[in-house]
C-alpha cells in the first residue's frame, strides 16, 4: 500500500483573495506561523481548521486540500 500525503492549494487560494498570512490566520483563529507550516505541508491541519480556511477563502476543502502518492 503507497502512502499518500496531503497537498494543498492554500497559497493560491490566499493569494486570490489579496490576503497575507497574517490576515488569514486572523480571520481563521491562529498565528501567521501555523498559515505558513500549513502552506508548506509541514503541518496537516485539523478538519475544523480546513473547513475555517475553506470558508474564509470562499471556496470547499476539497479545492484547498488534496492527496497526493
């Protein structure tokens, strides 16, 4: 069985709404610093925080979110 890690969109999706880190992690409820590790798949985020940021992007966790092999 392969192992399958999860990638994301959220860079793009942040960017797309002309937001900073910081301004993320203020509409969501965490520090800049938890945006960034997400960002660059140091830390999987718990199913509350990928739906906050879904809806705080306007979009699904599944546009945000995916897995890959």
């Amino acid at each position: 069985m392969s192992t399958a890690n999860l990638g994301n969109h959220l860079k793009v999706w942040r960017a797309k709404a002309n937001l900073t880190q910081a301004q993320l992690a203020d509409r969501v409820g965490v520090t800049r610093k938890t945006i960034n590790t997400v960002e660059n798949q140091v830390f999987i985020p718990s199913t509350t925080l990928a739906l906050k940021l879904a809806q705080a992007l306007d979009t699904t966790v599944e546009e945000l979110f995916f897995l890959t092999e």
